[in-house]
C-alpha cells in the first residue's frame, strides 16, 4: 500500500492514474478508523478502480482545543486497518498541515446558504468553516470522481454537497448509511475515548432516537421534543445537548410538518467530555 505525506507526489501519481482513465473514489478521514470508515472504502472500491483515503486530524474544524488535543492519532494502525480491506486498490494521504495549509493554519470563510447556521454550526461556532475549507483543499489535491461520507454527520454531508455545487467542484458526493456497532450506537473516532460505563450507557441515544421515529405518526414535533428532553433529564451519564426535528433539507428545525417533505431528528450528548452525535431519517 502506498502511503504518501505530500501533494507533489500524491497528485503526481494520481495524474498518471487518471491519464490511463482509471476512477478514483475519495474517503476524507481524521484517521482512528473504525468500521465506519471501512464501510464507506467498501462502498468507493465498489464504484471505482482506486480509493484515496486521506488520514488528517484538520486543526481548524475543533472550537475545543482539548478535543484536538486528545483526538486519537492512530495512523500505523489505521495502515494495517487498510491493508486488510485492499492491499493495491487504496492510496493512503497522509500530510502535515503545513501540506494542506501552508505558513498560516486559518479557515476560509463560507457561505452555504444557512445551512451553517443550524445545529452543530450554532453550537460548534466556525467549525464548518474548518470542515469546507479542508475538504475544498483535499477535493483540489485528490480531484476525485466521488467522495463518500456517512450519514450520522449528516449536516455536515448536506454543506459539502452545498460546497461541491457553489464551488463547481466537479466531484460527485455519495451519502452513505450510518454504520452501527450491534447495540445501536454509531460508530465514532471519538467511541475510544467512552469508558466502559459510559460505552455501556451509550446505545441509549439510538434507542431514544428509535422511539422518537415510532411517535412522529402521531405526535407533534414539541410533544417529542419535550419526551426527550424528559428522557435524558436525569441520566447518571449522559447530558443531552439538543434534540431537534428539522427538514432534511434546509435543516430548519420545525415547528409543524408538511405532507412530501422528509424529516430527520437529530441529537447531541455529552458522555462526560465525549460529544456524541447521531441522527434518524423519521418519513
Ligand atoms: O468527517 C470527518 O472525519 C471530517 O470532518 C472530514 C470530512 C474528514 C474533514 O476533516
């Protein structure tokens, strides 16, 4: 498997792939890979002759400088990870900042017509600034046919469509399903940083999310909002930040539903300092 740690030579061998006419799939990580990751590779080694799959711990994406600090950086395991799924059909990126970012580490500004403003833009401030910039950059090195990223970050797959259209990127940005450990909980880097009571306590966020799925035929939006936030008001574990319903489109959380528009509820939880977050199609 070739891992390489710097454009020059990445986009060098890329050009002579792309001249044979080869695809390339595109898996944008932050490395600590799970079967998450593996799912989406899955999904690009279907689709394409080769998968790029980028391990890069994006600086300018964190508000909380703790949660960088202590984002795993696992790298020579994720290699081994990778090389059991394809030996010669992935390409590994693996830069420094400097790669990506130059002399000054600094977000771009965008605007991707209010969807930044809903959930995680309101409590994560600048943090989709971070995710566009870094991944306009990686989308500009790799120049891929399709990039693929899961669902349970679904705001955020939303905005990198948004981006691709704005910016007339020319990469084709494929969703794919939220993968889950057997008892529900999604799976997440920051699952490793869960101690055993709270990894224990933690499919109680898909279980939730699940029931709040069952009442949306007959229930407002409010009623199961309230029976949410009931739900977790006095949890030995885990502190509910938000639960909303929004539009699966423009995110805007409602207040009502319309006939032919599809809904998704959305939730995010402190386990100790450990945010988790997960999301549930409800129509
Ligand atoms: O979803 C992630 O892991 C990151 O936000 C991404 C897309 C790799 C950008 O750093």
């Amino acid at each position: 498997m070739i891992v390489f740690d710097n454009k020059r030579e990445l986009t060098t061998y890329l050009d002579e792939l792309k001249r044979k006419g080869l695809s390339l799939g595109f898996v944008p990580t932050m490395g600590a890979l799970h079967d998450g990751h593996s799912s989406l590779i899955l999904e690009g080694l279907q689709d394409n002759t080769y998968v790029v799959v980028s391990i890069f711990v994006n600086p300018t994406q964190f508000n909380n400088n703790e949660d960088l600090e202590k984002y795993p950086r696992t790298l020579e395991k994720d290699v081994s990870l990778l090389q059991t799924i394809s030996e010669d059909r992935i390409i590994v990126y693996s830069p420094r900042a400097s790669d990506i970012y130059g002399e000054k580490i600094a977000s771009e500004h965008f605007d991707f017509d209010g969807l930044e403003h809903e959930m995680e833009g309101r409590f994560r401030p600048g943090h989709f600034d971070g995710v566009g910039t870094v991944v306009k950059r990686l989308f500009e090195i790799v120049k891929p046919d399709r990039a693929y990223f899961g669902k349970k970050d679904y705001q955020q797959l939303m905005i990198l469509k948004k981006l691709v259209s704005k910016h007339d990127l020319g990469v084709k940005v494929i969703g794919c399903d939220i993968f889950r450990a057997d008892d529900g909980l999604a799976m997440s880097s920051r699952n490793e940083r869960l101690s055993k009571a709270q990894r224990a306590a933690a499919p109680f966020i898909y279980k939730t999310l699940n029931a709040a799925k069952a009442k949306f035929g007959t229930n407002s939006a409010k009623e199961i909002t309230d029976w949410m936030q009931e739900q977790f008001e006095n949890h030995e574990l885990l502190t509910l930040e938000y639960f909303l319903i929004a539009d699966a489109e423009t995110l805007k959380t409602i207040k009502q539903k319309s006939t032919n528009k599809s809904y998704r509820a959305f939730i995010a939880v402190y386990a100790g300092e450990v945010r988790l977050i997960d999301n549930i199609a409800l129509n």
